[in-house]
C-alpha cells in the first residue's frame, strides 16, 4: 500500500503545507521523533509539494534506489515509522487543529503518560475490543490500560495504514516492529482519541503436560496463522517489503512437529560417514570458538509458499499460504565445508552420494523430520553452505530452529533443517516423509489415486518468483487517485539474480518496468531476494476497479507462468504464476 502517499495525500489535502510547518516545529522538539523528522524534511521538499502539484498519491519512491543500498533499507525504515507514527500524529495534529486546539508549545507541558486508567471513561474487555476491527463497527486498539477509537484516522489515510494490523487488540507490539519508543507525546495524542479503559489482562494458556505442543514458543501477534498445532504461519504481506532482512519474529513460520526446547550445554552435531563409519562429535562451543563465522542473506521460501492462489482452481493438501511464506534472513556460522573438514571428510573425494541432516523434532513414533541433497548439490555450493547459529545477528529463534540449523542457499524451505542434530553422510537420500512422499511437483493429471511419489525427485532449487506486497487485495486507494506505487519481492532458486520485474495495471495488456533494489550480491549467487517498486498511472478508463500485475525474469531468463491452471499440482507447491492483486478507486 502507499502509505506514505497517501499520508502525503491527506496532508495535503487534510492539513496543508502551513499547518505541517506550523507542526513541524512541535514534532522536532520531539526527540522520539528524531529520525522520522528527518523523513519528514524530505517528504515534505519533495512528496508532498509534488502531491500537492499533482493532488495525487505520486511518490517518491524510487528515489531510495538512489542511495547506497543499506541507506535505503534504513531509509525505507525511517519512512515506515514516519508512516505509521507520524501519519498517526499527524492525522492527531489535524484533529486537534480541527477542533480548534494546536498548542505545539504547550501540548508537551501538558504532557501525561498515556495508557493509564481514566476514571469516568466505560471499561471494555478484551472481547468487547476484539469485536471492533472494521470501520463498520468501529476500529479499536489498546495501549496499556487504554482504549482508542482510530476509525477517524483510518478514514482520513484511504488505503489504509499498517496501524490496522492492531485493530481489535494491543498496538503495543507493532510499536516494537518498528523500534519505535512507546511513551512521549505520540501516546498523549492518542489519548485525545481515547474512549475507554480497559484492565483484563490476556489469560496465559494453561499448561497441559498432555498436549506435545504445549511447551511451544509465544508468536508475534502480527503473524497470521495457517495452523495452530504444529504452528504455522506467516506475517502480513504489506510488512515484508518494510525490511530487507526480515525481523526474526516476523519471519515465517513452518514447523512439521512440536518445537524442541534444547539445552545448549548438551547439545552436539554429530557427523558420521556410512561405510567406514566415521564418526565426529561438535557442542555448540565448538561450533562457535573453532571454526572461521560466515554470514550470508539468504532467503527461505516454503515450496507452499502462495499455494491459495492454487487452491482457487481446485482444492490441494496443504496449508492455505498466502505470498508470505518466504523470508530473507542473515545466517551466520561455519561452512558445512569447514565442519566436514575438520571431521576428515572431502566433499570433493567422498564415494557416498547424500548428505543428511537430521533434526530434533520427533512425531509420536519417535522418528525426527530430516532431509538430504545430493552431494552433487553440496559440492556445487560447497562454503556456501552454513551451519548457522545466528538469524540476524541474533541467536536463532527457538522456531527457526534453535540453536543451529543448517542454511543451504537457494534451494527449498524443506530442506534447511532446523535443530539440526546430524550430519550424515549415506549412498541413499534421507526416507523421512519429508523427503519421499512430499515437497515433490507434478503435473495437473496427477491426484491422489494415481501418483507415485517415487517418479519425481525431491524438489530442490526453487523456480523464480515474484510478489506484489502493497498495495494488498481489496485495497481502496483515495477517491480519484491518479497513480499507484506498488511494491513487492522477486526471487529465483539456485542463485540466480533477478534481472526484471515487469508490472502492469491493466490486467497485463501493458507493462511497466519496476525499480530494482541494487544488488546486494554477485549475479551468480544472489541468494537473497530483490525488493521492487514501481509507481503506475491509473488509467483512465478504469471503472473502479484495476488489476495490478507482477512477473519477475531470472539471470537465466526464466519467467513466471501466466496463469496458475498451468502449473496446477496435487500437493499445491511450486506456485509462482504472474501475481495478481485487485484494487478499487472509488469516485469522489
Ligand atoms: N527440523 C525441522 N526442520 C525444518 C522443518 C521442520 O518441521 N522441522 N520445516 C521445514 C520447512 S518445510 C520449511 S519451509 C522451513 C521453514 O523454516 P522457518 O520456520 O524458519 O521459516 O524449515 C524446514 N526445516
Ligand atoms: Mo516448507
């Protein structure tokens, strides 16, 4: 979604030029505004008076290509929190000026902390507030102890804005997302949209010692479950393009089996040959304190990742995934090279034609999911190969496989085990389900009466793809808007560099070609995605309604499917047709 243009929109339109300068003096004094101050000069120079020229949503947006790559990501930061908070404030500021009531000067003498009790307002429950998560029946979040209707801001930002992700609960946690301080006059100003209190607390979950998942970790509020038991899930589209390195509790989430709660003083990988049966031990200091660390960007797609789209054709198995199935992540630890290494084994001279990886998650029987690739594979990508201990800089979330995971770039999410355990050696691929009975493509003749899962290989390097994140389906832009800036993701397996986003907003009579993020590494190993954008007239003939289009081209000239019929398989893995998204543009 544009979200800064169509807050750059609103300003315009809502509280002019003057009034934000007028404002501006009161948000600089601010210091938890800091950095998206300085957004906010740089909007206002450009985005704004431009939008003022045009009274549309146009945008800069491409000019964060301009900068020094990091600088964008950062710059794309700064925008979100500018866009989040300060559109909040801003739309606060309006309201305020509406009801006569700017005092830029003495609203921070007049400074309360926010969220506490306000006796005299009704008391809500968190049910009562749970209900409340459209405009028709009125948008409600919470901050501490208070409850605030922001159905008003909402509306003045057509399309929407990322603070709808905490409609019906606690705005608290999408603060955090973007770092953002809690207390100041941020929350004062939403107290002016305060209309309850509200003291219960989330009940915790009873404990149940029979339920195996019952021990599993707490997840971001903003991932959308695809299901509960084993966890899975993925966060909102519209915040994947916020960070080139996707914050490690936004990442998606796959796990097949309870999450495993390991104990690092007695954790160990072990390594072992088939045949001459050697047989290495490593504890997690070893890992860390012997060998050289490695990081690379790389990202995880789930070969279910955007199966819905499949599902529209005819029902699959498989979780209902959405385009959000996918992450980019800093992994850092040993080459699986050096590791080898060290236990005496050459990829380059082994006889034996897999190597495992075995994880420590068990189903009831005992048995715990791993995967393997060909060897063939490992030497081919040889040191860049991790054995990661770190997602981020961070140690690995328990959900991502905490402590180590292994990181084989390029290739499919099935693969990259988490809780890694074992490294093994063997003349034959991994018998794990995982591995033989799933995560296999076939053709749209193939159901469940007549497939033979031995006829396929295991998927491994995925095919390219690419994801319109914002603006979301069902998105109305502002009444009459003249352009569209749309942004998603583009990535290809095996490495292979995007060379192309083409976008369209006719339903793909025409095209346009997207801005690419500059590449972050060499063409031949780019294993982390590429962020686009594009900003797209609206034609004028539109009636309402526009399809928006996107399909990516790889290094090797790969391109996207047109349309899902065509790649319809039984498990509903390998979707990668042109994405689609539809919007409105209502009349004003
Ligand atoms: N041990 C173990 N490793 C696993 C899985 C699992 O269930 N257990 N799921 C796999 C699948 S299918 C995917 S898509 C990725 C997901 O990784 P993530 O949950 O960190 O995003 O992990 C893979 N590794
Ligand atoms: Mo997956």
């Amino acid at each position: 979604m544009p979200i800064l243009a169509s807050i750059a929109a609103a300003s315009t339109r809502r509280f002019n030029l003057n009034a934000l300068k007028r404002n501006r003096s009161c948000l600089s004094s601010l210091p938890i505004l800091g950095s998206s101050v300085e957004t906010l000069k740089l909007e206002r120079n450009i985005d704004i008076t431009q939008s003022q020229r045009s009274a549309s949503s146009s945008s800069t947006n491409t000019r964060g290509f301009e900068h020094e790559h990091d600088e964008h990501y950062k710059w794309i930061q700064h925008k979100m929190v500018f866009a989040a908070i300060f559109g909040l404030t801003g739309s606060v500021l309006y309201w305020k000026s509406r009801n006569g009531a700017i005092k830029a000067a003495s609203a921070k003498s007049s400074l309360q902390p926010g969220g506490g009790v306000q006796p005299g307002l009704p008391t809500y429950t968190l049910s009562d507030v749970e209900k409340h998560k459209t405009k028709e029946k009125r948008i409600w979040v919470t901050y501490k102890n208070g409850v605030y209707d922001i159905t008003d801001y909402v509306t003045s930002h057509p399309g929407g804005t990322k603070i709808l992700l905490a409609a019906g609960g606690s705005i608290e946690p999408y603060w955090n997302m973007y770092g953002v301080h809690k207390q100041g006059e941020i929350v004062e100003m939403l107290e002016e949209l305060r209309i309850g209190n509200i003291t219960e607390k989330p009940k915790e979950q009873a404990f149940d010692k029979n339920d195996p998942y019952a021990n599993d970790p707490k997840r971001h509020p903003a991932i959308i479950p695809a299901s509960s038991k084993p966890f899975n899930g993925e966060p909102p589209s519209a915040i994947l393009t916020d960070n080139f390195l996707t914050p490690n509790d936004l990442f998606y989430i796959r796990n097949h089996l309870p999450v495993p709660d390991v104990n690092l003083k007695s954790y160990k990988l072990d390594i072992s040959v088939q045949g001459p049966g050697k047989f290495t031990s490593f504890s997690f200091d070893d890992l860390k304190r012997k060998f050289h660390k490695k990081s690379t960007a790389v990202v995880l797609q789930c070969a279910g990742n955007r199966r819905s789209e499949m599902v529209k054709i005819k029902p699959v198995k498989g979780l209902n995934w959405g385009t959000s199935a996918i992450g980019n992540a800093e992994w850092s630890g040993p080459c699986l090279d050096d590791l080898l290494k060290q236990a005496g084994i050459d990829i380059d001279q082994v006889t034996q034609k897999h190597i495992l990886f075995g994880g420590m998650d068990k189903d009831p029987a005992g048995s715990p999911y791993e995967a393997s690739i060909p060897i063939e594979l490992a030497r081919l990508l040889k040191r860049d190969i991790i054995v990661a201990y770190e997602m981020n800089g961070q140690e690995i979330p328990r959900d991502h496989g905490y402590p180590v995971r292994i990181i084989i770039p390029g290739i499919v999410g099935a693969r990259q085990v988490k809780w890694l355990t074992s490294i093994k050696l063997s003349n034959e691929e991994s018998m794990c389900h995982w591995q033989q009975n799933d995560y296999k493509g076939f053709h749209s003749s193939i159901d469940w009466n007549n497939v033979n899962f031995k006829s396929v290989p295991a998927i491994m390097e995925l095919p390219v793809t690419s994801a319109i994140c914002e603006p979301i389906e069902g998105t109305d832009l502002a009444p009459d808007a003249d352009d569209v800036t749309v942004k998603g993701y583009a990535w290809s397996g095996g490495g292979r560099g995007i060379v192309r986003v083409d976008v369209s907003i006719d339903g793909g009579k025409t095209w346009d070609s997207a801005t690419l993020s500059p590449p972050k590494q060499p063409m031949y190993k780019t294993f982390a995605w590429t962020f686009w954008e594009a900003t797209l007239p609206i034609p004028k003939n539109h009636k309402g309604k526009v399809e928006i289009i996107c399909k990516a081209a790889d290094l090797s000239y790969n391109v996207q499917p047109d349309s899902v019929e065509g790649i319809w398989n039984l498990r509903g893995v390998l979707s990668n047709a042109w994405h689609r998204v539809n919007i409105s543009i209502p009349k004003s």
